[in-house]
C-alpha cells in the first residue's frame, strides 16, 4: 500500500476539515466570542508546529509506523506501553465521531429516522471503504472528495457575502483578551494535524522527501477553510446567536436566500459532507485496525476489521447523550492530546536524536 504526496494533502484536507467545520467551531466562539477568527490563526500556527513534529519524527524512521518504531527505540515491552494510548485513542475517537455525525445528520437532515441507523449506514461505508482497498484506495476517495467538498464551502461563502454585517466581528480583542484566545485555540490546535495521524501514514508515502512539504500544504489548507468558515458564521450569524447553536455552520447555511430563486443549498453540502465523513471514520478505522495488527504482531490486518467495526458502532451507540461527548472533547483537550501529541512524539524525537548521534 502506497500513498503520494497528493494524497495525503487531500487526506488531510477531506478528512479535518468536515470534522472542524462541523464540531469545533461553536465551542470556538463559546470560548472566544468574537475573536474565535483569531483563535483559529493561532491554532493553526501551532497545528503547524506539531505537524512537522509528527512529519519529521516519522521520516527519521522510513517505511515504520508509530507502533514499529516505538518498540524499535524503546524496546517491544516499553514500546508496546507507549504506544497503547494512541490504539485506545483510534477506536474510541471514531466511535465519538459517528455518534457526532450521526446526530448531526439526524437533526438537519433525517430528523425522523432513528440515530441508530444512520450509524450502522455509517459503519457499513466505512468498513466497505477500509477493508476493500485499505489506504491508498482512501487516498484515492479523498483525492475525488476533498475538491469537491472545498468546491461547495466556498460556493456557500460567496453566496453570503450580500448578508456580512462587520459590526459583528468588534472589538476585536479587548473583549476576549489573549488568555480566551489561547484557550480557544487549543482544541482547533489539535485537530488541524490530524490526531495523530501524520505518525503512521507517512510510512505508505512512495516519497518521503515530499511528506515535509505536501503535510504542511494539506494543513494549510485546512486552516484557511475553517478560518473562512468561522469568520462567515460570525459575521452573518453573531457571536452571541453562534455560541448557541451546536451546529453553527450548517445554520449559516440554511439562511441562504438569493431574491428567492436560491434557497435550500444545505441540502447539496450535507450530501457532499457525507462523503467527507466517510473518508474520515475510514482513515481512523484503517489507522486503527492495521496498528493494533503491528501490535499484536499480526500479518493481516484486514482480520481486525471484523471485531472493529462493531466495536466501534457498539460504543457510539452507547453514548447515552451530548453531555458525554462535551466531556469527551474536554479531555481529549485537556488530556489526550497533550501526552500523545506532545509528550510521547517529543520523548520519541529525543530519544530518536540521542540514538543517532552515539551511532556517529
């Protein structure tokens, strides 16, 4: 299995920003209020930081995933210790994500069809979509999707430009202070890299020399989507309207009306956006399914996916409410993301360095 550097720009892309889009922008603006624009700057700076990090701790170990070379550096006892965080963090995060989703769709789109079938419609994609054609066939679905979904985000921007309303978006600063800003930009500044994913799917690039730059080029495109989606929301919408509304863009959306000829758009994005979220719950089921195959040392990967997949839709059927998922993002914030995406990869990188250099 083999990616190329477009691919994982469009990987990238497809799969971050239909989740930001759809998940984090309203607690962005709860946080930050009219300056969750500048939240967003700022987490992406950082989502830049922490993808080279990610890139080039992969580069130092060619043709290895995560759970390989950290048992490579650390020893298979210690290895498999570090590295079983990260398996617990790719099933439970595409469980969260499929009951987000699934809620999603139900409320704006099939409010009478129960949640539960969304999510097993969901799984079937997403177990069809891993197990026949495993990465590359995912790179090659977000190559056809990611355009497409950047295509209709920006057809709905321009058609709301009539209704911008620039009061919306002062005083800029001074009510939020630097302190909010931060604190807005973490959860942003987590999910712009991808959650861990830049550690294990840069081992299928046929060129690694290009992982540097298409990574970082595919995390550029991500901020500047979201950064324009979440500007667009504050300035049709307002701060005080958007902290309210759990799914903000998608409302922003559905108030496009055109002299009364274009209205209803929302439709046609939520059909494109379901393909985007496919993508996504595929590339963590895939990360998932062939990571915990290296560790358990298994030689085919595919077998995972049997267990997995109703794993995973047990689990999002069994979240009982939004409650539990707003505690879930909170410590994955607060928590999960600050030891698997700082600590471990930075002990990994010095570890990595310290290697090295007593070899020379």
């Amino acid at each position: 299995m083999k990616l190329t550097g477009t691919q994982i720009v469009w990987i990238l892309a497809t799969t971050e920003i239909v989740a930001m889009i759809s998940l984090k922008i309203t607690p962005t603006i709860q946080i930050a209020k009219q300056d969750a624009w500048l939240s967003m700057i700022a987490g992406g700076l950082i989502g830049l930081i922490l993808a080279f990090l990610f890139v080039h701790l992969s580069t130092l170990h060619p043709n290895q995933t995560l759970i390989q070379f950290s048992q490579k550096l650390l020893g298979k006892g210690i290895g498999r210790l570090v590295a079983l965080p990260f398996l617990v963090a790719w099933f439970i995060l595409p469980a969260v994500l499929l009951r987000s989703f699934a809620d999603f769709i139900h409320l704006i789109l099939l409010d009478r069809t129960p949640v539960w079938i969304i999510m097993l419609l969901l799984t079937i994609l997403m177990t069809y979509l891993t197990y026949s054609a495993g990465i590359t066939g995912i790179g090659r679905f977000c190559e056809i999707v990611g355009p497409l979904i950047i295509f209709t985000l920006m057809i709905s921007f321009i058609l709301n430009i009539q209704d911008i309303e620039w009061h919306h978006l002062l005083p800029v600063y001074f009510d939020s202070g630097w302190v909010n800003i931060l604190k807005g930009s973490l959860g942003p500044a987590f999910w712009f890299p991808g959650p861990f994913i830049l550690l294990v799917i840069i081992s299928f690039v046929q060129k690694p020399r290009k992982a540097f730059s298409k990574s970082l080029l595919g995390v550029v495109i991500t901020i500047f989507m979201v950064l324009t989606a979440t500007l667009m929301v504050l300035l049709i919408l307002g701060p005080n309207l958007s902290a309210k509304i759990r799914f903000s863009y998608f409302v922003f959306v559905r108030n496009t009306d055109i002299l009364d000829f274009i209205q209803n758009i929302d439709v046609f994005i939520m059909f494109i956006m379901v393909f985007g979220v496919v993508a996504q719950l595929s590339l963590y089921f895939f990360i998932a399914s062939y990571e915990i195959a290296n560790w358990f040392q298994m030689k085919n990967w595919r077998r995972n996916i049997f267990y997995g997949a109703p794993a995973i839709c047990i689990i999002a059927i069994l979240i009982p409410d939004e409650t539990t998922i707003v505690s879930f993002d909170q410590f994955w914030t607060n928590v999960a993301f600050p030891v698997c995406g700082i600590l471990i990869p930075l002990i990994l990188w010095i570890t990595t360095v310290i290697k090295q250099k007593s070899k020379t």
